[in-house]
C-alpha cells in the first residue's frame, strides 16, 4: 500500500467509513474559474501512481482521471467563475466551490480531508491538511480531477479568446500570458481585482 493510502487509511481504522478528500485547481490564475474536486475513493481499489497533481505530467494525469472516474465510489464538482471571483473574493470563491464539490457527491462522507482549508458552512467532521494533496489519496485524487477539469475549461476558453493562447499557460501571470494582456488587454474572463489585470485596466483608463 502507498503511504498516501496509508494516510486514509488510518481515518478508516479510526472509524470512518467513507472518506472524501477536496482540492482546488485555479487560485492563482489571473483568468478563468477555480475549479474544485470532492472523491470519495473506493478503500478496496488502489490506484497506481495517485499523487499530488503537481507532481504529473498532463498525460499521466489524463491517465489517473479516468482511473479514478472509473474506480471512485463518488466524485462532485464545484466551479466559481472569474465574475464570481471579483465578486467575493478569491478564499471565499475557493471555499465556495469545495463547498458545491462536496453538496455534488450526492450524500456527506463520513469524513472530509480538504487542502489546507476548512468548510465551515458543510456540516460534517473535517479536517484540514498542509499540503494535504502530497500525503493523502483522496486529496490527491481530488487535485488530479479538479486540474484535468479546469484545463479542459482553459483549453475550450482558447477557443473562444484565441489571442490570449489559454491552451498554453492556462490562466496563470506568466511571461506570455502578461505579454498578450498588455497587447489586447482583459476579456470576459479575466479577474479584474487581481493587481495586474486591475493595473492594466487601471493604464487603459488614462
């Protein structure tokens, strides 16, 4: 058994039945939505090569997507848009769409191993975990769904905003994406209170 099945598994010996591990993907980028994941994975099925999405390639993470799909007992989904994001900013977005990941598995677990957060408005034992994503499986199932999922969202964005090449860097400040935003400026779903899309807003009105 993997240590990141270990991990969970030691909630199990301590009674709890059905664990759902939650992650994010999307809360640094200056575009696009946070995307969350809440999987409940089956404790009789261990998937090879389950880990922190970070630590993937995007192939293997395409790969372990349809594995968990396939193997999971539950998986939700919450997804908070840019719009959203600006509205309430991007802590309370983030709590929000685990929030909706874990009302979207249907039923409550017995247990909820998030990410570093905790979900005061879901009523249910929870625990938050540093770097949960690199020590749990359930988490890290979650970070795999919830990346693999807002790339797809990135990727068909690219379709729609081709002159912001979102199929490259998915949102994120890097030099490219700073570069095509100081030529054309923010679109729709650009986050316009984060400082260097507000900045260039801020420079188009003078």
């Amino acid at each position: 058994m993997s240590a990141l099945y270990a991990f969970d598994g030691e909630y199990r010996k301590a009674g709890y039945k059905v664990i759902a591990g939650i992650d994010e993907a999307g809360r640094g980028p200056l575009a696009g939505p946070v995307v969350a994941a809440a999987v409940a994975l089956n404790p009789a099925v261990e998937i090879d090569g389950v880990n922190d999405s970070k630590k993937l390639t995007a192939a293997k993470r395409k790969y372990l997507f349809y594995e968990i799909l396939y193997n999971a007992l539950a998986i939700g989904v919450g997804i908070v848009s840019a719009d959203e994001i600006d509205r309430i900013n991007i802590l309370n977005a983030t709590k929000l769409a685990m929030s909706a990941a874990v009302s979207d598995l249907g039923a409550l677990p017995d247990m909820l191993l998030i990410d570093a957060l905790k979900l005061p408005t879901v009523i249910c034992k929870q625990v938050s975990i540093i770097k949960g994503d690199a020590k749990s499986a359930s988490i890290a199932a979650a970070s795999i769904i919830a990346k693999v999922l807002r790339d797809s969202i990135m990727s068909a964005f690219h379709e729609k905003y081709p002159q912001y090449n979102f199929i490259s860097h998915k949102g994120y400040g890097t030099k490219e994406h700073m570069e095509k935003l100081n030529v054309h400026g923010p679109c729709e779903i650009h986050r316009k209170t984060f400082a260097p899309v507000s900045l260039r807003i801020k420079n188009e009105g003078k």
